[in-house]
C-alpha cells in the first residue's frame, strides 16, 4: 500500500518495515496527531550492540518523522529472561549489575535521540518501576486470564525451543506476560499507541496488544524490522573477535568504524538506508559505484554511523586511522595500543593481550597459518620474544585488516 503519514513512509523507504498491525489504521493515525511509540531493551550487558542499532534507529525514525519515542529499559523482565531466540536460560544478574548495566547504557541512546521537555522529546523509563510493585496473585488474576496456554505454545519463542528438547521454565514462560502488561502501562501512562522491535517480537507485541483491547478496549499498534543479517547470511552483531559494542569501552572507535568499513559489497545500499541518515537520492548514487569505487561509499558508511554512535571526532580519528595503516603505511593514533613490558612478550601472549585472538591455541593457529606479521613481516613462530627499547613501537597485523601498535613506555 501507499503510505500517507510521514512516519510509515520513512520507516518504508529506509527499509525498517518486516510487518505492521492494521497498516491503514496506524497510517491513519500517524497522519493526524503524534503517535508514541516504545521500543525495549533488556540490559543484560553493560553495552548494547549493533545487533540493537536497527531497533535504536526504529525510535530515530519515529522521532524524525515528528513523534514520540519512548526507550524502556528492562529492568524488571530482565530479571524473567525472553526466550525469543534463545536456546538455554539468560544468566540471571544481580540487582546492582543490572543498575549498573542500565547507567551505562543509557549514554548510547543520547547520542542518538533527542531528549527534551517537547511534545517529542524522548523518553527513557525502566519497567522495574511497576513491575516490581506487581503482587504476583494480582498479576495472575487481572492479567494472566487473558492468556491461553494453548496459543502462547504456538509462539515461535516457545515452540522452537520446545522443539529443540531446549528446556523452558516457568520464568522465561511468564515473559510475553510481563512484556504485554508494559504496553498496557505505557497505553495508560504516556498514551503510547505503538511497540516496535525486531520480527523475533511479533508474538509478544501482538499479546501486548490484544491486552489492552481486552482490558482498556485501547486500539494498539505494532512494526517490527526485518531480521538484519549479511549478505552471507549470518545475523548481523558478531564479528570475528566478538560482539560489535555500542560503549567506547567495550570496543575502541578504531574496530567499529572498521567493521562498518569491512561491509560486503552487497550490504552497502541497505545498510546506508537502515543506520544512517545519508539521503536517498545519495545512497542510490553511492551504491551504483562498482571494483574498488565502492570502498568510497563503504568510508560514507563506516563515519556516518561511528559519527552518530561514537561522535564527530571518533569518526575522524578512526578514519585517519585507517588512512595511516592502510594508504600511509604508518602507525595510525587510534589504533589498539598494547604496552610491552621491559623484559618483552611472546608473540602469540601479544596477539590475545591486545584483542586480536581469543586465547592462546587460536593465536597459534593464525601465526602457523601466516596471518600475524610484524611490521609486515610475518612471523610464524608463536614463542617469537618481542622486545622493545624504551619508546619503541611496533605494528602488529592479523591478517589484512587487523593492526595494533606494540609500544614500551
């Protein structure tokens, strides 16, 4: 269908849009008063990861379009577990880890949505407010009857794991509960009218919705994204060494910005139109570029979202960065640092110490495969001693694409 609000056709064309609920209705609505909508985001780490930067953006989007984003921090369904896509049980986290998660966290989304006292200035609440004060018999009583358990066993999150001999407990089960009663809160606190979330959520905004027809006869609404994976077909948020982390101190500026500059060819379009805000005349000129042209509209990808992430100057220095190593053949400023102590350290301890392997076996794969190198050179022995003088640098590599900077102070 022809979208006719400004929010449904911009949440269209950046390609944020998997399925919507009632698509007429919610178009209508968008098309004559501000609409609030809610994405939510369980705080089980002490940064989100690029895995979560569509459902960000979907709230960037919503924003954009001149309505009301809300971020709700999970820190009370947190503490149930949603088995959505999970094979076991989340580990579950004590309350200070979780406060601690949460202030952490709470930066990433203020870099990329506007908070202020406006009619679509963002919020940021946590569902620990109201959740915890639930008394459980309560719960049971006004909200649980709403619930068959005939069709909650027909929600992917359940029956894949089912389905699986994945064992499901009773916690994670009680989680779409918990989820649909945070819509109805939020329907009756902030009039929002709307959840979004990737498609693995689709059952619990559905339940939330149904909640409040059957309760507050509230008319609700729902989008979820697509499934954002690679061209290769892998889920998109791990790279090699591990989960692309939204914090600084999770990931340095350097390995973001150069995960975004490793994007498959066939990425780039969709990937500018999803977690940036290049216009789309320029994203359609960037990815008609062919060969080695189109590593320029990958450098456009790889600043704009480390720039609305990680901020101008992140950008610029990961992108100097990148030009010293790469085009320079020197020693860029924001490469990854490793300090050499004064009696040396063993190429295959460096590798792990400054990132590049997981542990110590699989530094010595990639240097008997040849990968690792020092300053260029490659080095095939993993108990090579690597001293250096006072002052002393020296680049590391891991393949092509990998540096760092050994240094002795």
């Amino acid at each position: 269908m022809t979208y006719q609000s400004d929010l449904l056709r911009l949440l269209e064309e950046r390609g944020h849009i998997h399925q919507v609920t009632d698509p007429v209705a919610l178009d209508a609505l968008a098309s004559k008063e501000i609409v609030t909508g809610y994405v939510g985001f369980d705080p089980t780490a002490p940064s989100l990861h690029i895995g979560n930067l569509a459902s960000i953006m979907l709230l960037r989007r919503v924003q954009q379009a001149g309505h009301r984003p809300i971020v709700i921090m999970g820190g009370g369904t947190v503490k149930v577990g949603d088995p959505s896509g999970k094979d076991d049980m989340r580990k579950m986290l004590s309350d200070e880890a979780l406060r601690s998660n949460i202030a952490s966290i709470r930066d990433s989304f203020g870099k990329i949505l506007r908070f202020d006292d406006s009619e679509t200035g963002a919020l940021l609440v946590n569902n620990d407010d109201w959740l915890s004060q639930l008394g459980y018999i309560e719960l049971l009583r006004d909200v649980g009857r709403h619930f068959t358990i005939n069709r909650m066993l027909t929600f992917d999150s359940v029956k894949l794991r089912l389905d699986r001999e994945q064992p499901l407990t009773f916690l994670e089960f009680n989680y779409m509960i918990l989820q649909a009663y945070d819509f109805l809160k939020l329907s009756r606190d902030y009039c929002c009218k709307l959840q979004l979330g990737g498609s693995d959520q689709w059952g619990n905004i559905v339940n939330g919705i149904e909640l409040g027809r059957r309760i507050d006869g509230e008319e609700l609404y729902g989008i979820t994204g697509p499934l954002i994976t690679t061209a290769d077909g892998k889920k998109m948020g791990k790279s090699v060494t591990g989960a692309v982390w939204l914090n600084e101190d999770m990931l340095p500026s350097y390995d973001f910005w150069q995960y975004w500059r490793n994007t498959d060819d066939r990425d780039v379009g969709r990937f500018l139109r999803l977690f940036t805000d290049v216009p789309l005349d320029e994203i359609a000129r960037l990815e008609m570029l062919e060969g080695s042209e189109i590593n320029a509209a990958k450098v456009v990808l790889a600043n704009e979202v480390t720039k609305m992430v990680r901020g101008a100057d992140a950008a610029q220095a990961a992108q100097d960065t990148a030009a010293a190593t790469f085009v320079g053949g020197g020693l860029g400023d924001d490469l990854p640092v490793l300090d050499v102590p004064v009696d040396g350290i063993r190429l295959g301890a460096a590798c792990t110490a400054i990132g590049f392997t997981a542990s110590g076996g699989e530094a010595k794969r990639k240097i008997a495969e040849g990968a690792v190198r020092l300053d260029d050179e490659p080095v095939k022995d993993a108990g090579f001693l690597i001293s250096l003088a006072p002052g002393e640098e020296r680049k590391l590599s891991l393949g092509r694409k990998r540096h760092g900077i050994l240094r002795r102070s």
